[in-house]
C-alpha cells in the first residue's frame, strides 16, 4: 500500500461527520490524537503520524463507504425536517404568546373604557337627577305664584268694585 492509499482508507473509515456537538462547539484542537501504523509486515521503514481531521457537518458524506446508507442520509433528512418543525413551532408559540398580550392589552382597555363611561354615566344621571328636582321645584314655585297672582287679582277686583 502507498501512502496516498492509507490516508484514504482511514479517511474513509472515519464516522462521516465526527463533531457530535452543535457546530457552535468545538473539540480542542490540542488534544486530537496522533495514530501510528505498526505492522511487522510492513515493507516501508518508517512509521506514518497520521491525525484524523475533524470535519464541519455537512449535509453530504464526504465518501461512501460500507457504512453509508441511505438510512443516515434519511436521518439527517428527518433531523433537518425535526430541526425545522422545532424552529416553527417555537416561532409559532411566541406568536400565539404575542397574539394573547395583545388581546389582554385590548381587553384592558376596554375595561378601563368601560369603568370611564360607567363612572361618566353616573355622574350624568346624578346632574340629570338634580336638574329634573330643580326642575319639580321651579314648576311647583311656579304654580304657587299663579295661585298667588290669582288671589291677588281677585282682591284688586273686589277692592275696585267696593269702591266709590
């Protein structure tokens, strides 16, 4: 084997997408372990350091290997699908969270219309209630002045009568 054929058969063999954690993490780039080929057999002399690279997700394997399949491309497919359901459905319950501020902001307000115009309603009742009493008094002052007015025109008339 040359050593071109190595690197790519290790390459192959590694897990198509290493990084098990969000992207957003990354593994310690120091700590990543060297491999040494040691085979008796071997005919080169010399050893290969060789240090797996670690790969960013990528929707696609970077080669297909015996363990490649379209079960994992379907799984990656899904968890995209789930990830995408996910996200909607956060959005969606932020809305509906929204939605209901704004209806309790406008069933608010309108409660607070109504105790205005209930408090304004009263105090209409109570000034309507005072005119309709004064209203009573004037027209009972009123109708004792007639009688009075009357009484008196009919002691002017007697005195104009009884008169010489």
């Amino acid at each position: 084997m040359h050593h071109n054929e190595v690197i790519s058969q290790l390459h192959c063999l590694l897990p198509p997408f290493p990084n098990p954690y969000h992207p957003h993490f990354s593994s310690p780039q120091n700590n990543t372990p060297s491999f040494q080929l040691t085979k008796s057999s071997n005919p080169l002399p010399y050893q290969l350091p060789i240090t797996p690279q670690v790969q960013e997700f990528s929707p696609q394997p970077t080669c297909l290997n015996s363990y490649s399949t379209s079960d994992e491309a379907n799984e990656q497919q899904l968890s995209l699908i789930n990830e995408s359901k996910r996200r909607r459905m956060i959005s969606n319950r932020e809305s509906a969270r929204r939605s209901r501020m704004r209806k309790q902001k406008h069933l608010d307000e309108l409660w607070s219309q109504v105790m205005w115009l209930r408090n304004e309603n009263h105090q209409l009742l109570d000034k309507l209630n005072r005119a309709s009493e004064s209203h009573d008094r004037v027209v009972q002052e009123n109708s004792q002045l007639k009688e009075e007015a009357s009484e008196l025109r009919l002691i002017i008339t007697d005195m104009q009568l009884n008169s010489p």
